[in-house]
C-alpha cells in the first residue's frame, strides 16, 4: 500500500518553537522495510515519527532541532 505523508519539523531549542514549511513523502508498505508491518495510517504515523525521532533509542529525541511532526497520512488509490 502507498500513502502520502505530511509532516513538518519543530526545532525544540528555542523559544517560541519554531517549525519548518511542511513536506510530502510517498511511503510504499510493500518496498520500504521500516513500514513493512504497518496496515492503518497510524501504523503509518508511528512507524515515521518513530524512525525520524528516535534512531539511537527510546529515552532521547535524535535531533531536538528537528523533532519530526506527521500532520497526515493519506493513502494512494493504485487503481
């Protein structure tokens, strides 16, 4: 299944926040191994916010200057 992501990044650093013009990616389930087990769009979500935010463990953001925010998940119709 393919879905069209937004998200946006939020620099946690400063005050106020501040936050990056939003961008799309197109996530193939079948093809992207990170994505492979997801079947919803919060699987969707998880899976990004997941891998973008927190690629050396569980207890730390990766980069708190550019803390990934899915905005919305839309699945592609391949008809």
């Amino acid at each position: 299944m393919k879905y069209s992501v937004r998200a946006l990044s939020v620099d946690l650093t400063v005050e106020p926040h501040t936050f990056t013009v939003p961008r799309d990616e197109i996530i193939d389930t079948a093809t992207n191994r990170i994505f492979e087990d997801c079947a919803t769009i919060r699987d969707v979500e998880i899976a990004y916010e997941d891998f973008w935010n927190y690629l050396n463990g569980d207890e730390e953001v990766h980069d708190a200057t550019s803390k990934v925010k899915v905005l919305s998940v839309t699945p592609i119709d391949n008809g």
